[in-house]
C-alpha cells in the first residue's frame, strides 16, 4: 500500500507511464529499452494511452466544495495504515504539468 509519505508528486504518474511500458513490452514478448520499436510498428489505429485511479492521484481533499468520499472515510478509519489520499500525486492541482507529461510520452 502507498502511502503520501512515500510518494513525490508525479511519482504515481511516472509509475503508472513505466507500468504501461513494461506492459506493453511483455506483450511485445520481451522486456527491453525503448529503442528497439516505434510506431510503426503497430497499427495505423493502435492508441498508446495510460489510466489512473481517482483517489490514488487527485488529492485536494476538501478543497473547493469536494466532500470526503467513501475512500477518504475508509483510509481516515485507520485501514489505510496511516495512508491516506489527502495530498495523493496532486493531479488536482499538476494536472496540466500531467496533461504534458502524456503530450511528451506520446500518449493519445
């Protein structure tokens, strides 16, 4: 399990981009350095793209009007481990530093 104190502000985003990487490198058949494919290789309709979950990236917790959800009550009753989403990667407040990030990996 994450916890805040562990994580830097992008850290959640830059594991989910070498999660995507190694993935599709598994399914490629092998795990190695970027260099060795490139677009072209796929499909003129093939989209590289990534996800992410709400809670484990947002932060911003009461901020703006936004209430608790059902995972702040949850990780706030202590079965976070002393974790918690309250600061999280801060994509509420990144996002745009995130939205290049993807722009520069080359995601769709």
């Amino acid at each position: 399990m994450w916890r805040e104190s562990m994580e830097t502000p992008h850290t959640c985003f830059s594991n989910a981009i070498m999660l995507t990487f190694l993935l599709l490198n598994l399914t490629l058949g092998t795990v190695v350095g970027a260099d060795t494919y490139n677009r072209d290789d796929f499909p003129a309709d093939f989209v590289f793209g990534s996800g992410t979950s709400a809670y484990q990236v947002e932060g911003a917790a009461n901020e703006e009007g936004r209430s608790d959800s059902i995972w702040d009550t949850f990780a706030h009753a202590g079965h976070g481990h002393g974790g918690n989403g309250d600061v999280a990667c801060d994509g509420y407040h990144k996002y745009n530093e995130d939205v290049r990030l993807m722009v520069d990996t080359g995601l769709e």
